[in-house]
C-alpha cells in the first residue's frame, strides 16, 4: 500500500469514528433530555390529578355537609327517632337531595328497626 492511500484510510477511518461518537453523544443526549421531560410531564400530569381530586373531594363534603345540615334531613332525623316511622315517606327524598346538591348518587342511611 502506498503513503498516499495508508494517508487517505487513516483520514477516512478518523472521520468516520469522528461523526459516529457525535452521533452517539447526540443521541444519548437526546434520549435523556427527551426522558427529563416525560417525567416532568408525567410528575405535572400527576400533581394536577391529585389537585383536582382534593378539589372535587372538598366539594363533594361541603355539599354532604350541607345535606346533613339541611331542614330535610333533620326532618328525617326526627322521624327516625320514633318508634313508628314511616320509611315510605323518605322513598324520593335521597334523589332529590343529590340532584339539589349536584350529586350523582345519594344513599340515606338510618338505623333499620
């Protein structure tokens, strides 16, 4: 082999290790900022789920608070305490407390004699 063509190999061979390891670094930087990102979006994503969820919680307990303390359901609680109350008076009275309040379901709970 000549000079000239142990001089174009050793040229050639230099830039093709040169433009492979800026590729990999390339690449792995890449990968990792692309990874940084998808767990600050995934962290976000999940601090905003458990944000919303304490929101939604505090305001399904002021609407039960707000039921609980309501003429209705005092009523009710009166009732309940005689020895012969009529449960058929209060069949309707759950469904309209939760559609009143914004509820999807309402169960009204007494001890059952």
């Amino acid at each position: 082999m000549s000079f000239r063509v142990k001089l174009a190999l050793v040229f050639t061979l230099t830039i093709v290790v040169a433009v492979a390891l800026v590729a990999w670094g390339v690449s792995t930087y890449t990968q990792t900022e692309f990874e940084k990102i998808d767990q600050r979006h995934t962290e976000a994503l999940t601090e905003q789920f458990k944000q919303e969820y304490a929101q939604r919680s505090e305001e399904v307990v002021h609407r039960v608070t707000a039921i609980r303390e309501s003429n209705a359901s005092t009523t009710m609680a009166i009732e309940m305490t005689r020895p012969s109350w009529d449960v058929s008076r209060y069949v309707f009275d759950a469904d309209g407390l939760a559609k009143s309040n914004r509820l999807d379901f309402l169960d009204l709970v007494g001890s059952g004699h």
